[in-house]
C-alpha cells in the first residue's frame, strides 16, 4: 500500500476511533484524574519534541565522528511515534487518552504503516568498527535489573553519546534504565499492588471486558491486529473495539483507585529498594540529559 493510501485509511480509522470514543461522555463527580505513575518520579520519561531534538544531534555528532575516519555515515530519520514517550509502563491510562486513541495499538500501527522504516544497507567490517567499536576496547556492565550489556568505547556511536550528554552518560543511561525496569518489576510483585490489579479486573469483568491484568487486553488488540491488518473494514472494527475497550479500562481504573494505589507501592518499593549510590546515579542521569538538552536546543 502506498503513503497516501496508508494516509486516507490513518483517517479514516481515527475518525472511527473518535465517533467511537464520544458514545460515552465523562462523567462528573469520579474524583481527580489518574496519575501518571512511572518510576524514578518519571525522570527517563521524555516528551516527543525532546526526544527528536536529543536524537537528531546525536546523529549528527556519529556523522560527524565517521567523517573523520574517513567513512561515510547518513544520519537516520528518528520513526518512533509520541506515543513510545508517552506510554506510561504500567499500563496506566486517562479516560481523555482512552478516548482519544485507546491503547495506540492501532493507531501506532497506521503510523508506522504510513511511516517505513528504512531499509539497512550492507556495510564492510572497517564501517561497522568505525561506528560501534572494537573488541580491545569492549566494556561490559551488568545492570540493577539484571541485565548484562556490552559496548566499544571507541565507536563513534558511545562517541558521540559522550560528545552530547557526558563522560558517563554511557554507563549512567543504561544503570537508570535498570533501575527503572527494577522498580517496574518488584511493584509489579508486591502483594498490595496485585490487590488492587484484582479490583480493577472485577470492574472490568462488570463492564464487559474481562482481563486479569493490565496487559491483557493491550494483547487481545495485539492478536487481532494480526489478521486485521491485511482488511480495511476489520481495521476500523478493531480501532472501534480498541476504543470501548480502553475506555472502559481507564474508567475502571479511575473508579477502583489503581493509580493512586500504584504510586503508594512505588514509594514503598523505591524506598527499600534504592541505595545511595542509585541515587546518585538517577541524579548524574538528570543532570546529563538537562545539559544534552541545552545543547541539543541552543
């Protein structure tokens, strides 16, 4: 399918999605909106327009650092949608979201339908070592979330990251990374936290949609969207469906108090979970990306 064609069908399944979406007004009276929950007070969290500019001139410093090898190096298109800034890790969600774009399963779908990413090209060894490094210079670290990562300092990818953010950044990113995914995973163990998913899956088993966890029904969309994709009309029944069934989660989830729940076992689990030096870390990671941030905008 072409891009104008992928186009006409983006609005198409949006104006579904909206029609779809006003079915059911807000009510009056549930009480303050859900919180935004997301570990380390959100500080990995980025919005869209900072997420290009922090890439967009960190591609250009590998450029830049591959012309001094003497190598040749395009810098790439950034094809993420807003959504993978603003999807928060819980699964949690405002009913305005909820209304807006459901779980952006389909919508993220179209996007990146609409929006290919480029095709790789071959490239000889002396390329590739030039952008990623060399076994002689090879660093290994294993991340707070147990995780084990390795990289070249030498490649004008860590390069470059160095040149934008800091002399650490290279470690500092992916320990917080660990650190958040740390979090995410002992709340999501924690007794009082499972408590409140059960009340939140009654509510939905109420309204219709029955799902015990969060991640439920972002999967059913999934498994559908598999044979919907290749049929129009079954696309825009699933946008449809996605819609309702979003809705209604996030209403469930404002009704039973999942967000507020989410954030008391946060504070729980980070208390007992992060030492000094994570903090520390957390904080390194803030300050180097404010001042990636300054530069990237300057």
């Amino acid at each position: 399918m072409n891009t104008a064609t992928a186009r006409r069908t983006l609005l198409a399944v949006l104006l579904v999605l909206t029609a779809a979406g006003c079915s059911r007004q807000e009510q009056p009276g549930r009480g303050p909106a859900a919180l935004d929950v997301r570990p380390l007070s959100g500080v990995t969290a980025s919005s869209h327009a900072d997420a290009v500019r922090l890439y967009d001139r960190e591609e250009r410093a590998v450029a830049a650092c591959m012309g001094a090898r003497g190598q040749t190096y395009t810098p790439q298109p950034r094809t993420a949608s807003a959504r993978g800034e603003e999807t928060n890790p819980y699964g949690l969600l405002t009913v305005k979201k909820a209304t807006q774009d459901g779980y952006g399963i389909v919508g993220e779908y179209l996007y990146r339908r609409a929006t290919p990413v480029p095709a790789a090209e071959p490239h000889r060894a002396a390329w590739q070592r030039a952008l990623t490094g060399t076994p002689a210079h090879r660093v290994s670290l294993r991340l707070p979330d147990g995780v084990s990562l390795a990289y070249s300092t030498d490649g004008c990818v860590a390069r470059a990251r160095t040149e934008l953010y800091g002399a650490d950044w290279n470690t500092v990113e992916p320990l917080t990374a660990g650190l958040v995914n740390r979090v995410l995973g002992a709340v999501e163990k924690d007794s009082k936290y499972l408590s409140a998913v059960g009340r939140w899956s009654s509510c939905m088993t109420k309204a219709g949609h029955p799902a015990k966890d969060l991640q439920a029904p972002r999967q059913a969309v999934d498994s559908r969207l598999r044979t919907a994709a290749s049929d129009e009309k079954a696309l825009r029944a699933l946008g449809s469906d996605e819609i309702r069934t979003a809705r209604a989660d996030a209403l469930c989830q404002l009704e039973t108090g999942l967000s507020e729940a989410v954030r008391d076992v946060q504070q729980a689990v980070e208390k007992r979970l992060l030492t000094a030096a994570d903090r520390k870390t957390v904080a390194s990671y803030v300050t180097d990306r404010r001042r990636a941030l300054a530069t990237a905008t300057a």
